[in-house]
C-alpha cells in the first residue's frame, strides 16, 4: 500500500489480483484495476502522483489515474516483485525472481540495463537524484547500482553490495544490515 501525497487517497494491491485506488475519508474504492489473471505482487505511484505502476506476475503495467489508460506492459521471465519510478518518469526500475534488477525506458519499453543478484529481488527502489538504484532480497543482501543511462554504459552492471545480513555485519558503515529477507526499501535524508 502507498499513500497519496494529498493524504486523502491510498493505493493498494489485493489479494483479489486487483489494484485500488482508494479515497480514504469515504472507505471507498476511486478506480480498479483488473482482475488479473496473475497475483498483484506490488503497487505504486510515480512521483508525481500521475501514474500508477504495478507488478502484475511476470509483468509491469503503468495507468494514467485521471482516465485508466493502460499506458505501458514490460514483459519480464519470472515474475515481478516490485517496481520503482524514476523522478521524472522516463525509467522504471523492476525486481524480480530470476536474480535480475532491471533498468527500462518508459517511451520504448526497452530494457536498458540489469544488475545480477545471487537470489530472487523483492524490493527495489529508485533513488531521488535518479543516479542510482537500491535492491534486495531473498539473499538477504542489499545493493546499490549506478542507473548510468549512457549509450556507452554496460548493460551488465554488478551492483555493490552494502550489506551482508548472514553475520548481521555491515560492508558499509552508513549502512544498517537487514535481519532476514529483505522485502521494503528506503532513502532517507541525512543531516550531518
């Protein structure tokens, strides 16, 4: 589930393979999404509270809220976990259970780059400066990778690991460790 940032509406994924966008105040659903035929593993907003993206089995569907429309599929091999927006909406970051975060281009659906990980990804997140994105799963690591969008950039990227939860250690100091499987991410902004 996510918030809306005008406080008066939520976004969820149910366990009925549909997407709701909800008005709080009221307890009543605004828009459905689906039935799908796959699970809804994950639902977000972009940004800017335009779209709505959800990882739907092996796929990624976008929505424009203020008519529906379905406005981009990314098929994927296995199923989704979880998705991110770039800022300004030009990039979706995916997590699924064949080990790979991806990169892709909203206006052409192509994917742009992917970063290997030892185990299913179930969480990603896309970090506000749009340089980089976070990761994590079942392996209980988390990981960052550059979101370099140059036409010379490595398709194959490996991400650097910044936590190792097995021994409840830290490989960066900045960096508070997991305890077991990792399933949420968040930036958060520091004051020094």
């Amino acid at each position: 589930a996510q918030f809306h940032n005008n406080g008066t509406q939520a976004l969820t994924a149910g366990k009925d393979n549909t997407v709701k966008l909800w008005d709080l105040a009221k307890g009543t659903a605004i828009k459905t999404f689906g039935p799908f035929p796959e699970p809804v593993r994950s639902a977000v907003f972009s940004r800017d509270f335009l779209q709505i993206g959800a990882a739907v089995g092996k796929n990624v569907k976008v929505w424009n809220i203020a008519d529906g429309k379905e406005i981009l599929n990314l098929a994927h091999p296995a199923e989704v976990a979880a998705l991110s927006f770039s800022v300004d909406k030009t990039r979706i970051a995916t997590a699924a259970a064949d080990k790979q975060t991806r990169l892709w281009e909203v206006a052409t659906a192509k994917e742009l780059q992917f970063f290997p990980q030892t185990d299913a990804v179930l969480a990603v997140l896309y970090h506000p400066n749009n340089a980089a994105i976070l990761s994590g799963g079942v392996n209980k690591l988390a990981a960052a990778a550059s979101a370099a969008t140059s036409p010379s950039a490595s398709r194959n990227n490996t991400p650097t690991l910044l936590s190792d939860s097995t021994d409840n250690s830290a490989i960066n100091p900045h960096f508070t460790p997991t305890i077991g499987q990792c399933s949420g991410l968040v930036f958060a902004s520091h004051a020094s």
